[in-house]
C-alpha cells in the first residue's frame, strides 16, 4: 500500500484536508516552511504544484504563483528537490501537480526517476487524458507513483470507469466546472448525488476541490468527501501577506479548514 493510499486508509470515515501550493510561491524557502507547518497540523497529504506558464485548469491566484516562481527559475528540477527536504523529515504524503509539457521537456524517465528517489507519492497531470500516452501512465505505475485522476461535473458517465480504473491514491471530484479560485463561476449540479454516483464505480477516496476557500465551505463537505482539497485561497494568502509573513498567513487559513473538518 503506498503511502497515500495509507493516510487515507488509517482516516476512513472522516474528512481531512489536502492543501495545494504553487512551489516556489513566494520561494522554495517559504515553500518548505509551509510543507512542515501543514505535516505539523495533521493534514491528509499535500499537493505541490511545478510551475507551468500555461495552467489551464488554474484561475489567477495559481497562474500568478507560477508566473512568479517562473521568473525565479523553479522548474521541476527545484520541487523534487523540496518534496526531498521535507521526506528526510516527515511521512506526509505528497502529490506533485503539473502539466504535460513539464514532464515531458524534463523527460519522462528522467522526472519518473527523480520524483521517486525524491519521497513523491503520487502524481497528477491535469492535462493529461488517461486513454492518451499509455507510456506515460507506465513510467508513473514502474516507479510506484499514484496518478490521481480528475472527473469533472461534465465528465460523461460513459468515461467514469476508465478513469477510475487509471486511477491510484484518490479520485479528485471538482466541484464545478472552470478553473480554480473562488472568483470563478461553473456549473456545479448536485455534489452530493455526483459523489454517490462516484462511489458506485469506485471505493478509491474521494477528494473534492476547486472553489473552496475557506473553513465554512470546507465544513459543508465533511462526511461527504474523504478529503477537502483547497489551493487557490492559500496562493490568494501569500500575495496577500508577502515575504516571510506568508507561511504564517497560510497556515492560519489552513488551521481553520483543518479544525473545521475535525
């Protein structure tokens, strides 16, 4: 079982949270500092996301982040190398978020290699249909790197057994249509009964993200996901509170999404 698979397994029945965060947003330093400060709290696993000039599915918050990170030269090279400062120290699961292009201009056995000699659980390429480079999907499963994979409030019932059946660690339910950030209106339809539906196909988790930003939203899932998945709201609270005022920002959000799912 990995170790992502685990965390979720020791917490069955309840509802924890996974944080998102643009690595290198304000810097690889700060980044880190999150890192320990969620492990500290308690959370269901974390996600990490490279930096991609072109993040289709991530609304202004993230494609700021990863603008900024960009300008300080944060490639995937510079997230392992952080997944593998906080693996020395802690079990904390860790998903790496990207694109595509990113893994395939670092080249895939290269990435495969480095990400799981790194501590990486588990990978999500959000751009990445899973009936589409069957040899990626087998580079991810030989190193033993969950892919999680999206469903979408529009994703045709016809196409949910495929990507479960591509589907390790967690299955990540959006929320509504769009791309991620509060800001951002979508078709949502009925969460609950998307969720249920979700379930007759699958007994992977079910983690619910895209939209959410704070505890009372977080609150009005429990006991229907398995996690929570926030990312926006937390790259909103560094360029709110820039510099080393970030960490503290972020955690105090993610402290009260926490508490609220307790």
């Amino acid at each position: 079982m990995s170790r992502l698979a685990a965390a979720f397994a020791r917490a069955r029945g309840e509802t924890g949270l996974v944080p998102f965060v643009t690595a290198g947003y304000p810097s690889l330093e700060e980044t880190l500092a999150m890192l320990r400060g969620f492990a500290a709290l308690g959370v269901r696993a974390v996600e990490v996301g490279i930096p991609f000039s072109d993040p289709i599915a991530d609304g202004p918050e993230i494609q700021r982040a990863s603008e900024w990170a960009l300008r300080r030269r944060t490639g995937p090279a510079e997230v392992l190398a952080v997944v593998e400062a906080l693996r020395r120290e802690s079990e904390l699961p860790v998903v790496v978020m990207t694109y595509a292009n990113p893994v395939l201009r670092f080249g895939l056995p290269a990435f495969t290699a480095r990400a799981q000699a790194a501590g990486v659980d588990g990978v999500i390429v959000s751009d990445l249909p899973p009936d589409e480079s069957p040899e990626v999907w087998s580079a991810f499963d030989a190193a033993g790197l969950d892919t999680v994979m999206l469903v979408a409030p529009t994703t045709d019932e016809e196409r949910v057994p495929g990507i479960v059946a591509r589907c390790r660690g967690f299955l990540y339910c959006l929320a509504r249509t769009g791309v991620t950030g509060a800001v951002s209106a979508g078709f949502a339809g009925s969460l609950p009964e998307r969720v249920a539906a979700l379930r007759r196909h699958t007994t992977l988790p079910i983690g619910v993200g895209f939209g959410i930003s704070n505890a009372e939203q977080a609150r009005a899932l429990k006991g229907l996901a398995d996690a929570v998945v926030v990312g926006a709201a937390f790259m909103r609270a560094v360029t709110e509170a820039p510099g080393r005022g970030a960490t503290g920002g972020v955690l105090a959000l993610a402290r009260a999404i926490h508490e609220a799912l307790a």
